[in-house]
C-alpha cells in the first residue's frame, strides 16, 4: 500500500497517543485533499465550468466531463455543486447534470486507485516541488499547481502515518470487540461509515482511509467494503445539505445522486460476502481489493443508471416540483417564457426584472459604506454573496432579451433589446466593482487595522451619497426615458468628477500637513474614490442612447484645431498626431 512498509515498533504506544496519531493523520489527508481542490479551481476553476458547460451535448459526454472534472478536483461534492449551480439557473438539464454526477463518481475512485499505488516516495518530492513552485511565483497559476502538489504530498504522508499508526490497533482487545461488532452487522458499518464521509465531507479521504486501516490489518475486508459503501452513501449527502435552500432545479441534481447511491448500496450490501472471493482472485493485495470494490461499486451504479436519468430527473421533479420564483433572490421573478413571442410585454417583464436588479445593486452599495465605517465582515459577506445574485440576474435577463430578439420586432422594440441588455450589463459592472474591488479594500482596512480621518470620511460619505442617488435616478432613466432627466443625469458626471478630484485634493492637503490617519490608509482612500468614481461612469451610461435618439449630444468634446499650413507638414509627430480615441468623450449640446 503507497509504498510504505509497515515498521514493526519496539517502543510501546499508548492508546490515546495512537489516536492522536490516527485522527491527525485523517486531518492532514482532509487538508491536503483541500489543498488539491483550492489550487486546482483556482489554476483551472474557469476551464472546468466550462467543461460542465460544454460536455453535454448527449449524456455519455456528460458522463465524461464529470469524470475528467472529478479527476481533476479529487472530489465528487465540488463537482456537484458546480453542476448545481448550472442546473440552478436553468443552464444545464437535470438529466444530463446526473449524468455528470454518475461520472464524477467515478472519477473520484480513479484518483483512489493512483493513492493505492506504490507512490509513497513520490511525497518528498512533491512536496518539494510545490514549495519551490510556491513561493518562487506571485498570485499565478504556478503557485496555485505548487499548492495542488503541496496538497498531494501531504496526503502520502497523511496515508503514511495512518498505517504506521493504527497498526498497533489490530492486538487491542477494545478495537477487535469493535470490528468483530461491526463485521456482524454491516447496515449498521454502512451508517458509520456514511455517517464519517458527511462528516469529513470527502469520500475520498474517507475511502483512503478504509484502505490504511484495511492495510494495518485494523478491520477486515468484508468490514471494510461495507464501510466503503456507507462512504459512497455518505459522500452525496454534503451537496443535497449544501442546496437545500436552491430554487428545486438544483436540488434535483443532487438528489438524484444520492437515489442512485442508496438504491446502489441497497442492491449489494446483502451480497458483500459473494463479492468479497472474485475480487481476491483480481489481485491480492488488502489495499487493491477495497479500492477495486470502491471503483466496480461506482461503475456498475454508471452502467444501471445512465440510461435512467432522464426517468430520474422526471422522478426528481415529482419529489421537487417547481415553487414560486421568487423562492430564492437569484431568480427571476418577471420573466415570463410564455409571452416570449409577445416583444412588448416580454420588453416589459424585462425592464421589471432589470429594476429588481439595480435594487439589489443599490442595496449592496449602501451596504458598502456600511462596511467601511464598521469592519463588520458579516456584512462584508453579505455584500460579496449579494453580487451572485446580480450575476445570476443579469444572466437570465440577458439570456430572456435574447429569446425575445429571435422574434420579428420594430424599430423601437430593437432599440430596447439593446438599452436593456446595455443597462444590465452596466449594472453587473457595478457590482463586480463594489464585490471585487470595494469589499477587497474594505478587508485590506480591516486586516491592517487602518481608519480614516474623520475629514477623509466625511468626503467619502458625502460622495457615496451622490453616486447612490445617481443610481435612483438612473433606474428612473431607464424606465421613463425622459430626455430632461436623462440630461440631469449627465449633468452629474461633472458634479461627481469635481467632487472626487476635490476629495483627493484635499487628502494631499492632509499628507502635507502629516495627518497620520491620512498617511496610513492614503493608498486606501484613493482607491475608493477611484471606485466610486468609477462606479458613476456605469450609472451615467444609461443617459447616453435617450440622449442621442433625442439629438441632445454633440459629437466630440474635441475643440476644433486651426487648419494647418501645408508646409508644416514636415513638422514633428507630437505636433500633427490627433489625439487617441479614448481621449475623445460624448457631451451635452
């Protein structure tokens, strides 16, 4: 098993140092299984959405995706939650998101089958590579792979101390009542075992575990394939807890899972000991005969089961039938697919939908100030989950106004697609930048300890309430289309420009005057005045179309230059270029 051969120890170990031993052992298997997870979704995270995206055209490519997905991320949960949140938002069937999950399955017991190689010396070496790779690179994709091999040393070394340490196990008399308890009754081994893997949220860990003890001679095969089993049973149950307060489409995908594990586990728990002698006959070896149970367990439920999942996500909907929209925030609540082929009330619903967006944009950024004069990171998290909301929004949104577009519209219903999806996009803008940028900064004055001057805040504030009062009038460009309110909404641009150059004039002020509040968060208020700013930008956008259509804008800010005599051709670059395009902006006639 992994290369270690068990070391016969003459120093006596007590019973609660080998269950310190044992218990840290499972610990540093759990974090390094972690640490594979982490690196791997956040070297690949996009490329494996895309993956689950893309692979399912007919259920055997889904089958395939979630298997290679799996592979990769080394845990069957993490896939079921990123096929969740695809099936959540309606992008992904149920069907084939089971057919997903029937290959994640599997793919986590190829990742088991490698760990009971003869890998162990491997370890060292990887940790030492992930180390090196580790520190030697910024916040990339090489650090990220020397976590993921940092992470997959750790667990040969977890696996390691695991056999070493229990071991000793098999001549204690309390632990031999146990197995030989637990060998009589394998339901009740199947809810242990179930039971740890809901604990430790990885059947994998959990299966390497039943391996090391299997190894150490701790339990016995037919004790330890009905562990494996209740870890099979115990490893979907994490993603059905996980969704349980999802719209129904995602809860779906998970329960189906666990119906085909339990109907699984069911099926061949009273027939353990017929199994047990032709998997000894494949190979010997206490470590290849579990995990060859793990895998053929897996591959059987992928065999039964994937010509049933569309008769399982059917059974699925039964269980879970459709509740009101509203049931979760990132729903859509208006966009009604029956009037699709109606432009001008689908144009309606999704101007609606897309006010119940900038409503939840205006709440996360009132929110924000909040943050800044609390630390309070409770509400930090609130805001940074607020913004899935407004992704998942914008999606559907986008998603609905382009199923209208397929259908014959005017001019006018054509104008509003755009301005629609425009909007939209703008406003998820805003809340990429209140989640990624705003809430970083807020953490950074958080972690360091870091405040304001009292002047400095007061300057934030009074901005912050320009900018949230712009984005009410904005919402009401949207939906009147007044060119008057469109122009007082441009008008502002100027008014929050002056006042941010201002607010960071005056902080140098206070730089030179040596405020020491001013010198240690200076990075810090900059930046959120650049945010805000920036933020406004998008607000202000929405004018710009209501403007045009009325012939209220002027083609460029640029002032017309005096016409240049010929034999100045000849002059310098810097003196005849014309400005860059980007330098060029729309303004008010």
């Amino acid at each position: 098993m992994i290369g270690f051969p068990v070391e016969t120890r003459e120093t006596a170990i007590t019973g609660t140092g080998i269950l310190i031993y044992v218990v840290g052992g499972v610990a540093l298997l759990l974090w390094g299984t972690r640490m594979v997870r982490t690196g791997v979704m956040r070297a690949y995270g996009g490329d494996l959405r895309r993956i689950i995206g893309s692979g399912t055209r007919n259920r055997f490519t889904a089958f395939l995706s979630g298997m290679l997905v799996t592979s990769l991320l080394q845990s069957s949960t993490a896939t079921a939650l990123l096929t969740t949140s695809f099936a959540g938002r309606e992008l992904l069937a149920v069907a084939p998101a089971l057919a997903i999950m029937l290959g994640a399955d599997v793919g986590t017991t190829l990742v088991a089958q490698v760990f009971s190689l003869n890998i162990g010396w491997l370890s060292p070496l990887l940790i030492l590579i992930g180390v090196v790779a580790f520190m030697s690179g910024g916040p990339t994709r090489r650090r990220d792979l020397g976590r993921v091999a940092i992470g997959l040393g750790l667990m040969l070394v977890a696996l390691k101390q695991i056999v070493h340490a229990s071991t000793p196990l098999r001549e204690a008399e309390a632990m031999q009542s146990v197995v030989a308890a637990l060998a009589g009754e394998p339901l009740l081994a199947v809810l242990i075992g179930a039971l740890l893997t809901w604990l430790a949220h990885s059947s994998l860990a959990m299966v390497l575990l039943i391996v090391s003890l299997a190894v150490g001679g701790v339990v016995p095969l037919t004790l330890a394939f009905a562990l494996v089993l209740g870890a099979n049973l115990g490893g979907a149950v994490p993603a059905v807890i996980s969704t349980l307060g999802q719209p129904s489409t995602a809860r779906r995908v998970p329960l189906g899972n666990l119906m085909f594990r339990f109907i699984g586990v069911a099926a061949l728990l009273p027939f353990i000991d017929l199994v047990a002698p032709y998997l000894a006959q494949l190979e010997t070896a206490p470590a290849r005969q579990v995990v060859n149970f793990h895998t053929g367990f897996n591959i059987a439920l992928a065999v039964v089961f994937i010509g049933l999942v569309g008769a399982a996500a059917k059974l699925a909907a039964r269980v879970l039938p459709e509740t009101e929209n509203g049931e979760s925030p990132d729903r859509p609540r208006y966009l009604d697919p029956d009037i699709v082929d109606k432009p001008s009330l689908a144009l309606a619903a999704a101007s609606r939908e897309t006010l119940r967006m900038g409503d939840v944009v205006e709440t996360m950024l009132a929110r924000s100030l909040d943050v800044f004069r609390t630390d309070d990171r409770k509400l930090m998290a609130e805001v940074e989950e607020m913004d899935d909301v407004v992704d998942a929004l914008h999606e559907a949104v986008k998603l609905y106004v382009t199923d209208v577009s397929r259908t014959p519209l005017n001019e006018e219903e054509s104008r509003r697609c755009v301005d629609i999806i425009t909007f939209t996009t703008n406003l998820e803008h805003i809340g990429d930048i209140i989640d990624k940028n705003l809430m970083e900064l807020a953490n950074k004055k958080y972690r360091k300890k870091l405040q304001f001057s009292p002047q400095g805040l007061v300057e934030i504030t009074e901005l912050h309430q320009r900018v949230t009062d712009n984005l009410r009038m904005s919402l009401s460009v949207f939906m009147s289309g007044d060119v008057d309110l469109a122009r007082n909404l441009l008008a502002e641009k100027i008014e929050v420009r002056d006042m941010e150059r201002e607010a960071a004039e005056n902080h140098l002020e206070r730089l030179r005057d040596g405020l020491r509040e001013s010198i240690e968060s200076s990075a810090l208020h900059l930046d959120v005045l650049r945010d805000l700013k920036r933020i406004h930008s998008h607000i202000t956008s929405v004018a710009y179309p209501i403007l045009d259509a009325a012939g209220e804008l002027r083609s460029s800010r640029l002032k017309k230059r005096k016409k240049v005599r010929e034999d100045n051709s000849e002059q310098p670059r810097q003196q005849s270029m014309a400005p860059h395009p980007s330098q060029t902006a729309t303004k008010l006639s």
